[in-house]
C-alpha cells in the first residue's frame, strides 16, 4: 500500500492549496463506477464521525482531474500527484477557493481509504471543514486499485455526479461469534428507492438467511439523507462449531446489479 501527500517529500504526500484559479467552464461527465461511489461513502462516513458535512460528487472533477490521473498513474505504474492539478481544478471548479488531493494504491478501495485515515496529511484532507465537493477516480490494473481524491471548496453549485444506475451498495459492518452460531450485522442501500433493501447471508456457498435491511440507522442517514435511516440489518446464524465463510450479499431492485458486500471467516 503506498500513498502520496505533496505536502511531504516521502511515501506519504498530501496536496493542499489555497489560491483563487480560473473557471472557464465544465466538460460533460460520465457516471461514477461503483467503486467510485464506495469511495464517496467511506469519504462521507468517515466525515460523520467527525460531526462534518458530507461531500457532493463533482462529475466535472470526477471525469476531467480525478479519473484521468488514476487511468495515468495506473498505466505508468507510478504514483504521483498530477503536475496540472491547481490548472485543470481551475477549469472545472468555478470560484473555487481551496483545493487538496489524496492519491494512492492499494488491493481495494477500502484498503486505501483506510491508509488515508491512518496518514495525518490525507485525514487532514478527507476531514477538512474546508471542502465541500469532492472528485472521485478509481482505477484497477495489475492487481492494484489507484485512487485519486481531489477535494475543492466553491460556492459555485456544480454539476453533482449522482447514483443513476448503479447497484445496490453498503457494509457488513460486523461477523460476531456467538453461543452456536454468529452473528451478522451492517447496512445497505439501492440508489433506485428509499426503502428496505433485501439481504441475503450466506454460510459455506449455501443460502442461509434471506432478509430486509429495515432496522432503523440514524448514523447512516446522515451520510445518506436523501434515503433516510432505515437500512440496517442484523441476523443471528446457527453455525456448527468450526471455521467458516459467511459472505453478505444485497438484492437490487431497478437499474444495475446484485452486490456482494463481502465474507468473513468466521471461527465457531
């Protein structure tokens, strides 16, 4: 896992400006990948549990600044903040005022996210009372998943970057061992709606629970007011002593696909 923060010279860096750029304009955007929009609710999440704000999605600085330099820094195997970052955030973020970037690489989206907490430079960037949009890049090549954060704060309202289509998204938040099973608890949401979302657990390739995410998440809707609170779920599993892999999946209902939200070994 490597990071980079231009504030510093080494393995860590974190881009951060406070100078007034030009704006001539925004470009049409494309859609963010899902894992994209996991980016933006680790982000957003993450931002909650500080008592701040969460961070709309620019789709100008997703498509023209963030996403290219993650398909660059994928291609040329090198992690780097991008050279033209303040020019182009200029060209794509009318009247911004403050601007940072996290960049770095890692086996997932979450596994960068949380280097970028654990690194006092990024945590600064992704907690900052200054921003208040956010462009998303996130490529996978070779084995690694490149990420690009970059971080602006405007009064200008933008062009948000918002779920169409996508999938189902959430976290199973918790494999808790116990007395003859375990317990699995988390969250999920379908973009398409804001109601309960259908889970599915299961245990060793066999379905074993079938159930609403319906219980009330207040810590949730914070970061996601536009689909309320009731998104939690929470399910004991009979298991028979041993090691085994529960994996957590989430139905979707209108546009995009069936998410798996992940698995768990699971000792009982």
């Amino acid at each position: 896992m490597r990071l980079r923060n231009r504030a510093a010279v080494s393995l860590v860096l974190s881009l951060v400006a406070g100078v007034l750029a030009f704006a001539p304009g925004m470009g049409s955007a494309q859609a963010a990948s899902d894992p994209e929009f996991r980016a933006l609710a680790l982000v957003n999440a993450s931002r909650a549990q500080a008592s701040l704000p969460p961070l709309r999605l620019s789709a100008a600085m997703s498509d023209q600044l963030s996403r290219p330099w993650s398909a660059n820094m994928a291609a040329t195997g090198t992690l780097s903040h991008n050279p033209q970052v303040w020019t182009i955030m200029g060209s794509v973020t009318p009247g911004w005022t403050w601007g940072a970037e996290n960049v770095g690489y890692g086996g997932s989206v979450d596994i960068v996210h949380s280097a970028f907490m654990n690194s006092s430079g990024h945590r600064a960037n992704i907690l900052s009372a200054q921003a208040n949009w956010i462009g998303i890049g996130v490529v996978a090549s070779g084995g690694r998943t490149w990420v690009t954060l970059n971080f602006a704060r405007t009064a200008v309202a933008l062009v948000e970057d918002t779920p169409v289509n996508w999938g189902p998204f959430g976290n199973p938040e918790s494999f808790v061992p116990a007395p003859g099973g375990a317990v699995v608890s988390g969250w999920a949401i379908d973009p398409d709606g804001t109601g309960p979302v259908p889970i599915q657990v299961w245990v060793d390739g066999v379905l074993r629970a079938y159930l609403p995410a319906a219980d009330s998440r207040p810590d949730v809707g914070g970061v996601f007011p536009a689909y309320g609170a009731k998104h939690g779920f929470r399910v004991q599993i009979p298991l028979s002593p041993g090691l085994h892999s529960v994996c957590v999946a989430v139905n979707n209902t209108g546009a995009g696909v069936d998410s798996g939200l992940g698995c768990r070994a699971v000792p009982v």
